[in-house]
C-alpha cells in the first residue's frame, strides 16, 4: 500500500525516510538564524550594535597602529568613503547589471528547476534519464563555461544570464524534489479516499508540504546564482560588480575594491533576509 500511495516521489538514492530526514535542511534548521529573533530587547540590539563598532573600530586602529599600506588594506573609514562617494556614479550602474543578471538567470533556473522537480516526482523514468545531468550541472563550475558562451553570443549580458541559470537551478531543483519526498503518505490517503486526482493531491497536499524545502532551494539557489554572476562578470565582461572588482584591483584603488566586496555582502544578506522572511510568512507553520 504504501508503494501505491508513494507513486513516483523521487529518490535520489535508496536511503530510508527517517534517514533522509535527519540529514536534511530546512527552514528549521538552516541556520541559528532561522530559530531566534535577532534581538529580543534593546540591551540585546545595543549589544549587537557595540560588537560592531568593537570590530570595525579595532580594524581601524590596527591599520593605524601596523601602518598597513592603503594598496594593501585600507581604513574601514576610507572604504565607507568610498562606498557613500562613489555609488551613485561609480557603483550603482554595475549593480544594476549585476541584478538584473541575477534576476533573470535565476528566474529562468528556478522556474526550470521547479517544473523538473515536479515531473520527476511523478514520472520515475525521467528522473533516471536527467538525474546525471543534474549531478554534472551541480559537481561543475558554470564559470568555466562562460569563455565558450562568449564565443557565441558575444560580451552581452546573455552567456552571464545562461550560466546564472545553469547554477541556481539545480539548487532549487534537488530541494523541491526532497521535499516532494517528504510528504506524508497518510495525508495523501486522506486525500486519495475524498476522491482527490493526481494533481489535486500534488497541489493541495505535495506542494505546501514541500515548501519549506522550496524555498531553501530558492534561497541557495539565488545565492549560488550570485556568486556565479560575478564571477562570469571577472571572467569575460565589461561592466557588472566582478568586472569592477577586476578593474579596480589593477589600478590598486581598494578602497573601491573593499567598497564593492561591501556591496555583493550586502546583496548576499539581502538575499537571505527575504528568503527568511518569506519562509516565516508561508512556512512557518513547519516551526
């Protein structure tokens, strides 16, 4: 009976449930971030806020103090300089590039990687046709390819956007298939005996069940996606952050360098707040 309910929900391997369980990551359990609040209290934000400044303050002083050349590590204050100088002219027209590289190659990834995950989960067959091939996009750096895209479709944005596809969805692909895996055979008899069709089932029950595991993909796959677009940008570009990075490092300006490694953390972290958030609104229920 139990195989019957089960239907096609993909394997990935021959590891019992509870196993597979265990190793797993979900919202719960993606990181201390996920099961606490930042800060419960002002004293716990003024906390937060002195070791900040502790830090920032320290590095300051030790470059001071060691007399480390500008070209080497700059101050904290002339990296902020910068980064408040020059981002309306310098730095705002590449991180439009490098978003809206983002943007796309990881909307046309996870729209990919979704819809895969979902054929997979009913149809065995496929998943052991395309199952190498995923494992070949995971194990294989997009970067690599991006000279040959070049090649054939010129230094446009397009051959950044293919491989930012190429890396983020398989990311989202393999979590939604975990989470495809998890459902609970007993919710799909409850729903199998109400009278429920293949894909009611997979709608009604598969997918909010899967959704913390969705949305974890989503979130490794935009940030994976991130460091795939950069670095496409320093491999063959001329505009967008990692082209940026390149440019300014060989003209030894690294407050610009550091103010742009700023940036791209800032970006990361953006990334992860609004997936964060995004889990607690439609998965919180997990917790």
């Amino acid at each position: 009976m139990a195989s019957e309910l089960r239907e096609t929900i993909p394997t990935f391997g021959q590891k019992q449930a509870a196993d597979e369980r265990a190793g797993q990551v979900d919202l719960a359990n993606w990181s201390a971030l996920s099961n606490a609040s930042f800060a419960k209290s002002w004293a716990e934000a003024a906390v937060i806020a002195l070791v900040a400044v502790i830090i920032v303050g320290g590095a300051e002083l030790a470059v001071i103090l060691f007399d480390i050349k500008p070209y080497i590590f700059p101050r904290p204050s002339a990296i902020a300089t910068a980064l408040v100088t020059n981002f309306p002219t310098l730095f705002w027209p590449h991180v439009q590039v490098t978003l809206y590289e983002l943007f796309v190659g990881f909307g046309i990834g996870a729209a990919v990687g979704l819809m895969l995950a979902a054929v997979i989960t009913q149809f065995p067959f496929v998943e052991k046709v395309i199952t190498p091939y995923i494992l070949l996009l995971v194990t294989t750096p997009m970067i690599a390819l991006v000279p040959l895209l070049i090649l054939n479709l010129g230094f446009t944005s397009t051959p950044r956007i293919i491989a930012v596809a190429l890396a983020s969805g398989p990311m989202v692909m393999i979590n939604s298939a975990t989470g495809f895996r998890r459902t609970d055979l007993a919710k799909i008899a409850l729903a199998r005996s109400y009278g429920a069709s293949t894909f009611q089932i997979f709608m009604k029950v598969r997918f909010p069940l899967a959704l913390p595991m969705i949305i974890v993909g989503l979130m490794v796959g935009a940030i994976f996606g991130l460091l795939t677009a950069v670095g496409a940008e320093m491999v063959g570009g001329k505009d967008g952050l990692g082209n940026q990075l390149m440019f300014w490092s060989s003209m030894v300006r690294m407050e610009n360098f550091y103010a742009i490694i700023a940036l791209l953390a800032i970006i990361g972290v953006s990334i992860y707040i609004a997936f964060y958030w995004i889990g607690k609104k439609w998965a919180s229920w997990q917790a």
